[in-house]
C-alpha cells in the first residue's frame, strides 16, 4: 500500500480495470479498413528497453517485499533496468513528529537499496531532497528517452508475480511492434486485477472465462506498464493544463470527487481526464479466481485500522493453468470505456452492404436516426454527440465527409458513413476522386436518398437530420414521428422521416430511386442552385407528394408538442422543450454562445465533453 499521504485505499478503488484503436472487429464485416497512415508501428524489430520505476516512501518492510518479488522474476536473457525513487517525508517549521526516527527510517531504506543486488541491468537511486508527493513522483519518474523505451511502474506495497515480465515482454512484441496489432491508442498494460467501474451508474463488471485479455480506459497504478508515445503526449497535455489553471474535472466519475476532496495529493484524475479527451484504452488481465500478476497487499495505514491483507491471489507457475503468452490479434478482444460499456470502434461504412450490417446492430424499436454533418463545425456535431450520450441515443449513424475528424469519430466508437466512398459505391464511378473531402450538393442529396432507402429495405424506420439539432427530451425520436404515417418532413427543420413498411418500401421500389436520380443529375448540371433545390428534405417531399404520396408536416405530427426553431436572437427557450434546432445560415460563434447562455453547450476545451453519462445495459 502507498504511504500515508498517497492515500492509497482513493488511489487503488481509482483503479483497477480498462479500453479502442484496431479497426476490424468481429462485429464487422469484411471491408472496414482503417486508414494506413494511422495505424503503423513504430518500429517492427522488438528492441526495446525495459525500465522499472519503482516508487516508495517509507515503508521499509513493503519495500522489501517489492524488491524480492522483482529480483525473483524471471528476465531470461533480458536486460532490466531498476530505477528506484524514494520520496522525502514532508519538512515543516517546527518540526513534526519524531524528526530523528523518519531519518532513521529512511537511511534504512537506503542502506536496503545500497545493498540490494540487482542482476538484470542497471540499478539507480534517487532519494529526493523534498517530499514532492503521489503526483510528482509518478509524472516525474519517466519522460521516454525513444519510442522503444518502456516503463512499468510499481509502488512500494506491491508485489508481482515471477511471471509479469514474460507477459509484458509478450504484451509489447505482440501489441506494439506487430504492425497488425498495434493502435495508437492503446497507453499501456495494467497487472492488477479489474475490479472498479469509476463512471456513476455505470455496468456491473461481468467478464467471461474465456476473456483472458480486453481493452478498458482506465489506468492501473498496481502495475502499471506504460506506452511511451501516450505518456509524453499527457505530459504535454498536463503542462498545459496545469499552467493555465484547468482543473480535470470530469462529471459524471467518482474520480472527480477524489480529486475535489484531495487534489494535487493524486494524479489518476488528471490522467482519467487525458484519456478521455482522447479515447486512449488500456490492456488488462482477466484470469479468473481472482488471480493478477501483481497484487497489493494494502497494509496498516492511515486509511486502514490494520492490514487488510492482498487484493487478489498471486498468479505463479504453480497456479497457471492456462497459456499465458498467448494473445489474441487486437480485432477480436473487446473494448470498453469509463462506464463499462462496450465501445465498437473503425465502423467506417462505405458500401450499401456495410450499411445493412450496422443498421440491425445500431436500430433500437426497428429505428435509426442518421445524423448529417456536411458543412458543420466540428464542434457543433461534437456537441450533439454528447447530448445524444447524455439522453442513451445509441441508434445513430453519421454521414459526412472524408475527413480526419470523421474518421477520428469512427475509432471513438460512432458509426461512420464515409459519404466519397459510399457514392462511388452507388455509382459504380471508378473516376470518383474517394480522396476528396467533400461531395457537391447534388451528390450528397443522392447519397442521403440512398442511405434512407437502404434502411427501409431492411425493415427499420429511418430519421434523417441535420447536425444542428439537439434532443432535450429521451423521448425526442418517438414523439417527433408518433403521429407520422410513411413520411414526415420539416417545414422549417432539414428533417425527414421515412417509416420501414411494407407501403413505403412499394413507393421506393416504383421508381422514386429513379426520380431521385434523375432530379440531382438535373442539379449537377445546373452553374448554381437555390437553397430549397439544394436542400434533401424539398427534393424527397416534391417528388414524393408528384407522385401523390401524403408526406406529414412536422408541425401536424409533434401535435401537442412544441418545437421551435431558433435563430439564436430569441430568449424565450425553456428546458421544456423536446429538441433544439438553428438554421444552417446561423453564425455558429453565436450558436456556440447561445447553447452556453441555455447549459446545452457540454464539451470542454479539449472538444470533448465534460461529463462520463452512464447508463446501465
């Protein structure tokens, strides 16, 4: 157990176990391809250093215990660097407690490490002249020399097993160099055994047998291996924050009141904040009977009356029934974040086929809302996400175009279509340039209209709107189409709402395809448009109501229900409201100041947003 003012119980419940970055899962079919220049290894030869940096206090008794169990290990041929950091109890005028026993107390931890043999590498001692306390002795004690330089960080009340560097050895060929594992976004690999889920609300931890190994966000400080790309990032992320006063708070995390009740004595919640804001995950253990490679053994402390004995069982070669160097590939193991729930990043659809798939794995009551986010700021659509986590709308797919953002959305875990691609699909054009980032007007109406009839013929309802709306009610999606029949449009809203029925499908099927076609060639050909010609939801309602086909008034179907439209110089919104919505033309620096003015703007400074919502599966 950490020493006295780590408060290790807050530290060790902060932690405990784990989850994105390969992009093809067993969930998804052939034909997800992550982009190549965000998935390659930094290195395919495995020479690597490996650095333990050990942090203690002044426990002498758990710093043996920690050392012999290190020094037991077996390294093989390996070499082993031993780095050991020993903090200095706090000075203060006049002197506190007994003086002279503390010195004692820490000569004698010196003159252990003095003495202590270390066989596997280098062995380096630094006895600080000051305390400088849990945060600065984790953020200081590594800053990586290279991109092959690992550290697995321990403090001085633990105890691993003979086993942990095989594994980890194995963790760092297998999910680091081997170019078809390795993501970016993997920051490490946590011995200690998952316990904890730090979201308010979130799912009970339930892991199968068979489930040796999964990805969860949350770091690990009994056992810590850490990636060295990831943690010079947070570093860097911490200076900045840290000198402009920004505090990680993070609503919605037990963490958060830690770091309200304890602050700068603890550093998980700055690296719980970083991780976040950039959906980075963590490898952890599943081994069943409540076995771990590395264990605490939370001795008497301040924060307990006595020893409360290990957290978990050892696991040694007597205990091992199982093949511990075998590892999956990165695309079959599962991913989960803050609230336990499993995330399924890189479903980036490009084809009808794609589609079809994603759609009966998103659709809630045979429904899918598809969100557009052509010509929309990054942080108005990254705005409406949260609000869409905030209120559990799981049954969305974005369209937009081919962009790093889209795609940086399709490994945070939100279904992608890559709207270049799909068109060319659609079009069966080899001389569509995919690598464009946008689509003109025409073509985006076109791949809209093919996108909706693809959900019909797979049986569910399909919403389409803009990404300038925002639900403020968990009912928005079945109060808006209630009173709909086949379809519903927006007078004054980018809306449309076409129902899977068998009627409605007869009416894509006789044609409307065709005129759909046939309308946005004629646009394609046009030097300019107006704004109905270029608008999806006017084309599908004139062609619809040509062919004699009731389209319902949103206004007639949200009967009893009010919806407004906002231009953003009204001041008469109230939280009663069931959806938020501005027009396209609005200036989205007044959008953004108006949903702060109303508590709807909810993402931070790092354009992610300010609260972990859970909800329970």
């Amino acid at each position: 157990m950490a020493p006295k003012r780590y408060y290790a119980p807050l530290v060790a419940l902060s932690v405990v176990a784990l989850a994105l970055s390969s992009f093809y899962f067993s969930s998804i079919p052939p034909g997800f391809n992550a982009r190549s220049d965000f998935e390659l290894a930094p290195r395919r030869n495995p020479n690597f250093t490996f650095i333990i940096k050990l942090l203690a206090y002044d426990r002498f008794n758990s710093i043996s215990r920690c050392l012999k169990s290190l020094a037991s290990a077996h390294y093989g041929s390996g070499v082993v660097h031993l780095h050991v950091y020993v903090d200095h109890f706090p000075l203060t005028d006049p002197p506190a407690g007994d003086v002279d026993e503390k010195l004692r107390n820490a000569r004698r931890i010196l003159e252990l490490l003095d003495g202590f043999r270390w066989r596997f590498g280098e062995k380096v001692v630094h006895y600080r002249t000051m305390n400088a306390g849990l945060q600065a002795q984790w953020l200081e004690a590594w800053w990586p020399s290279s991109d092959d330089e690992f550290a697995f960080v321990v403090e001085d009340d633990l105890e691993v097993s003979p086993l942990y560097y095989k594994f980890l050895k194995r963790v760092i060929e297998h999910y680091y160099y081997n170019a078809s594992n390795y993501s970016p976004w993997v920051y490490g690999a946590s011995l200690q055994r998952p316990r904890f889920v730090p979201g308010k609300h979130g799912n009970k931890m339930q892991l199968s047998g068979d489930m040796r190994l999964f990805l969860y966000q949350i770091v690990g400080t009994w056992g810590q291996l850490l990636f060295p790309r990831p943690w010079k990032e947070f570093r860097l992320w911490y200076d900045l924050h840290k000198v402009k006063g920004i505090k990680p708070f993070l609503q919605g995390m037990v963490t958060t009141g830690w770091y309200k009740k304890i602050g700068e004595r603890i550093w998980t919640p700055w690296f719980i904040k970083f991780v976040h804001s950039r959906s980075y995950f963590n490898i952890y253990t599943n081994f069943q009977h409540e076995r771990a490679l590395s264990i605490s053994h939370r001795d008497a402390g301040v924060n307990y009356g006595k020893t409360a004995g290990p957290d978990s069982y050892l696991l040694d070669e007597h205990s091992l029934d199982f093949d511990l160097l075998e590892m999956k590939s990165l695309s079959t193991l599962k991913w989960y974040d803050f609230c336990f729930k499993e995330v399924i990043p890189g479903r980036i659809i490009r084809s009808p086929a794609e589609l079809g798939h994603v759609i009966s794995s998103v659709q809630k009551q045979e429904s899918v809302i598809f969100v557009s986010t052509f010509q929309v700021p990054q942080n108005i659509v990254t705005n409406m996400l949260c609000h869409f986590e905030k209120q559990n709308i799981q049954n969305y797919i974005i369209i937009g175009s081919n962009s790093d953002f889209q795609f940086d959305l399709a490994r945070r875990g939100h279904p992608v279509i890559d709207a270049m691609r799909y068109y060319a699909g659609i079009r069966a054009d080899k001389s569509v340039d995919t690598a464009a980032s946008s689509l003109n007007p025409a073509q985006e109406i076109l791949v809209k209209a093919y996108v909706m009839k693809k959900c019909v013929e797979s049986g569910y309802s399909g919403l389409l709107v803009d990404a300038n709306i925002i639900p403020n009610s968990t009912n928005w999606y079945t109060e808006t189409v209630a009173s709909a029949g086949d379809f519903l449009a927006g007078k004054t809203t980018e809306l449309f709402f076409a129902r899977g029925s068998p009627s409605a499908r007869t009416i894509w099927d006789n044609g409307l395809m065709h005129e759909v076609v046939a309308t946005t060639n004629s646009l394609a050909t046009k030097a300019s448009t107006s704004t109905n010609e270029r608008s999806f939801t006017q084309v599908m309602v004139n062609l619809l109501e040509h062919k004699g086909v009731k389209v319902t008034g949103l206004d007639e179907a949200a009967t009893g229900r009010r919806v407004d439209v906002h231009n953003f110089s009204m001041t008469s919104t109230t939280s009663r409201e069931d959806v938020f919505h501005w027009s396209a033309k609005s200036d989205h620096n007044l959008v953004r100041k108006s949903l702060d003015e109303l508590g709807m703007w909810i993402i931070d400074g790092d354009s992610t947003c300010i609260a972990v919502f859970c909800h329970q599966s």
